[in-house]
C-alpha cells in the first residue's frame, strides 16, 4: 500500500486507484485520482465512479498506484466519500478470499458485505427516513429540494435525484443526508420499519420561573396531592438528567399514567414520544451470574486446554446442556483481554429471548446484526463495530462482514445449520467456513457448537484437527425426552387414526392441555396441500415458470410456487377435462393446523411457517404469545425446530418423519437426524421430562432408533464409511456447476461442452450433466455438473482456477450466449 496522506510533494504526482465495484465482474477497475484528492484518496475509502455509459457506483479503493491502466484510459474518479477508510486492509483479503474460495468476484463479495446505505449506484433508492425528526428550515437548498421531492414522491432513485439538482455528483449530499438521518437508502423496496418510541416529560418553560413554580406546587399540594408529588419527583430527576422518562418519573414518584396524563391535561408537562436510537439498551441488568454445573466447568477447562494446542474446537453438547453459559465465560475471557469477539447464529434463532439473555452479560459492549435490521441500523452498526464500540457482536451469517480488525473470539452456535451457506446469489458461502477462515487471519481461537454436529466438523475433530469437548447430560438433571415412535399404518389399520393425528399424539396432546402445558407439532411442509389432482384426467396445475406443481393455500385460496412465488387463483373445475372431481394430497401445516382445530376445537392453536412470519415483528410475536401462554399449540415447519426453549412446552409431535427421511441426498440421513434430534429438544428443557412422538410408516429405520437413544456417534459411525465408499465429503470435497439458460435445447449443448473441457483436465471425477430435482425455475432450465475431488493428494487451489479458466474460455464462445454458470463450492 501506497501512503500519500501525509507527503505533500505529491500533489503533482499522477496517481491511479484500483477499485473494487460490487458487480459481478472479474477484475478491478483503474481510476484517476484528480490532482486535489491525491492527499485524500486511501484505501479502503469509498469513491464515486462511473461506469459503463452513464451509470454511477460506489466502488471501494483497493489499491493506489502510479501505473495507468494499458488497455483503456482511465476515467477520472468523481468523488471520495470517506474521511476515513470504512473497509479495513484484513476485509480487503477476506473478501479476495471469498471470491477465490468460491469462485465469484470480489465485486460479489462486496455487494454482499457491505450494508446497502454504504454501497449507493444510480438504482439504489432513496426515501425519507419515517422517523428522522430534522428541522427543515436548517435544510440546504440542496437538501431542501430532495426532501422535497420525497415529499411528493415517496421512493426516488439516485438518477431522479441527478436529474432533480441537474448535476451529475450527488452521493456526497446523500451521503451527509443520511448521517444526519433524514432519509433511508436501500437496494430495494423495503419494509417501512417501526421506531422505537418512548415517552419523555418536559415541564412547561412557563414554570421554569420560580414563583409561578411556587404557586403551581401549593396548589397541587391542596387539591392533588399525588399530582404534587410527581411534580416533586419531577424537579429532582430533572437536575441530573436532561431528559426524563415517563418510566423513571412514575417509578420516581410512585404515581400512576393516569396522574401524568393529568398534569399534562392541565398542561403542567408536557410529554413527549421520542424515538430512541434503536440499538441503545438501557433496560439490563449488568452482572447476573451464575455458577457453572462440574460438568460445564470440566468442558470449559477442556476447551481452555484444547486451545493452547488447536485453534478451532468442536463443543458436541447435548440440547440444553448449557453452552451458551460455556460461550459466555470464554466471551468474557476474550473481552479481559481487550479482544473482539464474532458470535454467530443461525437468523431464525436470534430471537428478543437470546438477545436480551446476553445482552445481561455484555450490556451495551454487543452490537446485533441480521438481516431484518433497515439498513440505517445495519450501518450503525458497522460503524460501532469499526469504532471498537461494540466489542461482542451477535449475529446472523453476514456478521462476518463486518470490519472487525482484533478478533480473538469467534463462536459458531448450531454450527450443523444449513443456513449458515448462502445459496443465492454469490458469493456462496459457508460463514461457518468463512469465521474459521477470517479466525485464522487474527490468530483468533473459534468454538463451533452443536448438539448435531455436522460430520465435517465432527470429522475434524475425530482426527484431530479440531480439539472435541462434550457434554452429555442436561444442565440440572433434566432427562433427554422420552422418544415414542408411532406406526401410522398400523393405526390406520386399527383404524384409530384421526386425519394426521395418532391416537398415541392424541392422547398426549389432551393430557398436556389438560395440564395446561403446551405443544408444538411439526410440519415440514407449508401451505395446505402440495398437489392438487384431477380424479379423471390426472391434470395437475403445475407453476408456468418452474417444473412443480402448485401447493395449494387455504388461508390466500390461492395455488402458490413455492421456488418463484407465482400465484394463481384455486380451482374447483379441471380445466383439462371439465370435471369437478379435483383432490388434494399431501399436506402442510395449514391443514395440520385446521384438522386439528376441528379435532379439539377449545384449544389455541397457531402456525409458524413462512407464511405467518414475514410480516417484521411476527415471528417474535408468535413467539411471546407462546411465551406467555395465549398459545396451546405451535404448528409449525423447521423454524419451530430452532433453539425455541420454552419452559411449558412438554409435548412435541413430528407428524411425518417419513417427509424427513427420505432427501435426495447424500446427507439425508445426517439431516434427518439432526432435524429429528433438534425437533426433540424442545421438549422438557426446563424441569420437567418431554415427550416426543415420531409418527411414521417406517417405525424401524435405522435413523429414528439412533436418535431414540440419542446416539449420535452411532449415526455417524454407520454412515461415514458410504461418504468414503462414494466419494462425498467429508472426504471429497465437492463443486457443483449449475449451468441455466430459457432455451432447453441450448442448455443441452453448453452443458455437454461444459462437461467435455472439465473431463479433459479432471476426467472421472466429473459427474453429469444432470436435470436436477427441480429442472427449471423461474423459466431457465437447469443442468447439473459435479466435481468431487479427493482432499489427500490434489491442491484445491489449482483446480478452482482451471475451473474458473473454462468457465472464463466458455463465456468467450458464441455457444454461452444466454447462458448462465453458476459456481457452488462446499454445496449444502
Ligand atoms: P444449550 O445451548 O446447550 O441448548 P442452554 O445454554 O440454553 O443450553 O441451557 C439450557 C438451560 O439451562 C437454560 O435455561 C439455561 O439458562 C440453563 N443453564 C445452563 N447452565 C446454567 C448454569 N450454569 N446456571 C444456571 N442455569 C443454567
Ligand atoms: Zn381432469
Ligand atoms: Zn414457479
């Protein structure tokens, strides 16, 4: 890296950046630097750029150089937008890394890192910040037009706003309006989200006089006594803080809303909603503490001693065994030592719950990120993270792109999850892989955690790459749920079954409800019923853009695709043949949801799929409905399987495991397991023992009985030696090409050259091209090639480039016209 800041005899020098723009190209771009900016341009700066004919970007500053591009002039860059570099020199590696790794662009990587507000183009759009209070008439003219203009139109993109000013640079106007939080900035129509609010008290400046203050209180004192004393409790708050709170006043004063309201009737205070910044808590209690069982405290001087030899360790601990307890002591470790630490979990499992649980501990040093935040918190947060004012941050898979620059922590929680892999767009990437990755580059130690792990960590533990703690038992004594798995053939035979219901479910739900605890029933499909047929013709309604049928919804009483969201209205007469013989089958948690209404129809009985969950705050709803019991049973798909710890809820249904055991793939019994075992532990996690019932047409399978007696080694002792004899991870390592393109014929043909250049340099361990599961979605048909490639004995880094070679020689024919490759390494 060039440094030029401080050396002023370089004004006249000519200098060049090579930028990085978050587009999926392949190589950096070269900018000239005006002769101005030579001593403000650094790397890791923003800078406004303009590519292709007219469109503008945000591009970061990767490196300043002296040496002019050879084969283009370059273009002036327009403006810096930094005073200081928002992307460290460690993120710059992490993200060529990524790009390398998973064979994308760094340009990818950073349209991923980077929270939208950071990364402003011509389409990004801008609207007015709903909750951002400014003073208008302290508006530059600039400003003033541009708020404006939002006035009358609520969402304006960045090249309205060139025309609106007539001048082609406006990021730094925007840029300064949103620090001063007039407007929101977003890639997308987004959400409006809801301000925190709360409510504050101001005495009326009339009373900021003595004798009027005088008077006010004797009368008070006369005819409203509580009134008074609020009053009272009112000056003496005030003279400590400039601004005091409903709730502190009413606690101050011991007075109700009530009295509050009526000194502001009488306009004595005046109260006020303001918004507070929303990542500030100052509702915690610092310092709770708790004691570690031996057992946690035998694991935790494990991990401590694992540590001094092995960088990463794999804590295996059953459900509610207390690993977040485990977590904590190593957090606070780290923090004594002045350290920064990632702590990541899966999205659907950073609930208020957890958050606030930690939030105990670490109070306002643990900064939260994931991707229901707006993109102005996303950036508070980045900036705090980049400031060293968040030192803990808890997060979903992103959070490992924030600019952290002394990591010496990372945690991966339920380290299994599959959501932890991006799947689209690029990059795709493992953030579980990733964290180990970006650990590495600060010496930092990582402690991946799960009650399932998945096998490539539980591999590298077992030889010892890894160093293994586990904990086997409860904390408190509390047993492991008791397992009863439920033959539905044979109670359809005794004809005892009620729709989807086993007498055995049947009766253990009435007894829970009749206790007055709870249950939650698991689904893993959504919507009502997955296909509807037609009982003459056979006609099915099939998505006109994928190659699946339509799940029939109830609650919309609309056909959905569940891969490209289209809908159509239901049918009740076959549009083939004219019958109205049509008949669902399968079925979803809606139907779960109504039989059993019909079923027990005193109960309260909620669903929790992506479809009742999409709105903000529904998923947390649901979950304090839960909580405080105005819900007796959750039915729900995989998201009730997430970290849920609910003291009431004792009994857990899984209607189908059948759906569950039979993915086509590799790793279907590794995820039934998991999902059957972590389904399991929300039963009993709190005093008392659970009670899971598994119904299934296939009561022997080997699966179940592992997860019966809890016997995770077992599973993987079986399966681990058919992922050798067929060559899948975790002893190859496996790509996958996904090569999409709107005409089948010339997918055909691209996808067999494809497959022809890859067998000239890796021969058999190329495999297809196939039609995958699903062979077009969103009108592209798709063809699969996979690469498996043995991890003793050939280097990783040569084949992904000779990989990234064809695909770079393939786009140059005339055959890849259309065509899109979609690389995907470590495929989940
Ligand atoms: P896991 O993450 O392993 O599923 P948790 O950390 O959620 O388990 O712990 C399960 C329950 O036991 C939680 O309610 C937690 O508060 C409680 N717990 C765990 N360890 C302790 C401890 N040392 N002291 C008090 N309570 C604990
Ligand atoms: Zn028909
Ligand atoms: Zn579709």
């Amino acid at each position: 890296m060039l440094e030029f800041a401080e050396n002023q005899s370089t004004d006249r020098v000519t200098l060049f950046v090579n930028v990085i723009l978050p587009l999926a190209i392949s190589r950096l771009y070269t900018y000239r630097v005006p002769f101005e900016l030579n001593n403000v341009v650094a790397v890791g700066k923003r800078v406004v750029v303009q590519f292709g004919k007219s469109k503008l970007y945000t591009a970061v500053i990767d490196e300043i150089t002296t040496i002019a591009p050879e084969k283009y002039e370059a273009k002036y860059l327009m403006e810096v937008l930094d005073d200081r570099p928002v992307v460290t020199s460690q993120q710059l590696d992490f993200w060529k890394w990524l790009a390398d790794y998973y064979l994308c662009n760094t340009g990818e990587v950073m349209a991923a890192a980077l929270p939208a507000a950071l990364k402003l183009a011509s389409e990004t759009r801008i609207m007015l910040n709903p909750d951002g209070n400014f003073d208008r008439s302290l508006l530059h003219d600039k400003e003033y037009l541009i708020v404006d203009a939002l006035d009358i139109q609520p969402i304006l993109s960045v090249s309205d706003i060139v025309k609106l000013l007539g001048q082609k640079i406006v990021m730094p106007v925007l840029k300064s309006m949103f620090d001063k939080n007039i407007i929101h900035i977003s890639e997308e129509v987004s959400e409006r989200y809801k301000p925190r609010k709360r409510s504050y008290i101001k005495l009326n400046p009339l009373y900021n006089e003595a004798d009027m203050r005088r008077e006010l209180f004797v009368e008070l004192e006369r005819r409203a006594p509580k009134q008074a004393d609020a009053l009272l409790a009112y000056l003496k708050l005030s003279r400590n803080q400039s601004l005091v709170s409903k709730n502190d006043l009413m606690e101050e004063s011991g007075v109700s809303a009530a009295v509050l309201k009526a000194l502001s009737e009488k306009e004595v205070f005046i109260i006020e909603e303001r918004n507070v910044s929303r990542l500030y808590y100052d509702e915690f209690e610092m310092g709770a503490n708790f004691e570690l069982s031996p057992a946690q405290s035998n694991a935790l001087d494990e991990i401590r001693d694992h540590f001094i030899q092995k960088d990463v360790v794999l804590l295996h601990g059953v459900t509610s065994s207390g690993k977040t307890e485990l977590y904590i002591r190593l957090v606070e470790e780290a923090l004594h030592n002045g350290k920064q630490v990632l702590y990541l979990l899966p999205e659907i499992a950073l609930t208020t719950h957890v958050i606030e649980r930690l939030r105990k501990y670490f109070g306002n040093d643990i900064g939260v990120y994931h991707s229901r935040f707006s993109d102005n918190e996303r950036v508070e947060v980045w900036q705090k993270v980049l400031n060293h004012e968040y030192k803990v941050v808890l997060g979903a898979r992103s959070s490992v792109f924030l600019p952290f620059d002394d990591l010496g922590l990372v945690i991966v929680d339920e380290e299994h999850e599959t959501s932890y892999k991006q799947f689209d767009p690029a990059p795709r990437y493992n953030a579980r892989d990733a964290a180990i990755y970006l650990a590495g580059k600060y010496q930092a130690k990582v402690i991946l955690g799960s009650a399932t792990p998945s096998f490539e960590s539980y591999f590298n533990a077992r030889t010892g790459k890894y160093g293994l703690t586990e904990l086997t038992e409860r904390f408190g004594g509390v047993s492991l749920p008791e397992i009863e798995v439920v033959s539905i053939a044979e109670e359809i035979k005794r004809k005892v079954i009620q729709s989807h219901f086993t007498s055995v479910l049947m009766t253990d739900i009435q007894t829970a409800l009749s206790n007055k605890e709870q249950v939650i029933l698991f689904q893993n499909r959504r919507g009502y019923a997955p296909v509807l047929i037609c009982r003459v013709c056979a006609f099915t309604p099939k998505c006109i853009n994928c190659d699946v049928s339509l799940t029939y919804h109830k609650s919309s009483s609309h056909l959905h695709c569940h891969y490209c969201g289209y809908k159509e209205d239901n049918i009740n007469v076959c549009p083939a043949c004219g019958s109205t013989h049509l008949e669902y089958k399968g079925f979803g948690t809606e139907k779960i949801e109504d039989d059993l209404q019909v079923l027990i129809p005193d109960s309260r009985i909620a669903r929790m799929d992506l479809d009742t969950t999409r709105a903000r705050n529904a998923y947390q709803n649901l979950l304090n409905d839960l909580e405080e019991k105005r819900i007796d049973i959750l039915v729900g798909t995989q998201m009730v399987a997430k970290g849920l710890d609910f003291a009431d809820v004792t009994v857990i249904g899984i209607i189908n495991a059948d759906s569950l055991l039979k993915y086509p793939d590799y790793r279907a019994n590794e995820r039934s397991y998991q999902m059957l075992a972590q389904v399991s532990g929300r039963a009993g996690r709190r005093g008392k023992q659970g009670k899971v019932v598994i119904q299934t047409y296939n009561p022997q399978h080997r699966v179940i009985d592992q997860v019966i007696r809890n016997d995770y080694k077992d599973l993987y002792l079986t399966e681990i030696d058919e992922r050798k004899n067929f060559k899948y991870p975790p002893f190859y390592r496996i790509i996958n090409l996904d090569i999409k393109h709107k005409d089948a014929d010339k997918l055909y043909q691209q996808a067999e050259y494809l497959a022809i250049e890859l067998r000239k340099h890796f021969g058999d361990r190329v495999i297809g091209p196939e039609y995958p599961l699903v062979g077009r979605i969103r009108n592209f048909y798709i063809k699969s090639i996979m690469l498996k490639f043995e991890k003793d004995g050939v280097s990783i880094v040569k084949v992904k480039s000779v990989i990234r070679d064809i695909i770079v020689q393939f786009q140059t024919t005339p055959l890849s016209k259309g065509c899109i490759v979609q690389p995907d390494v470590d495929p989940y």
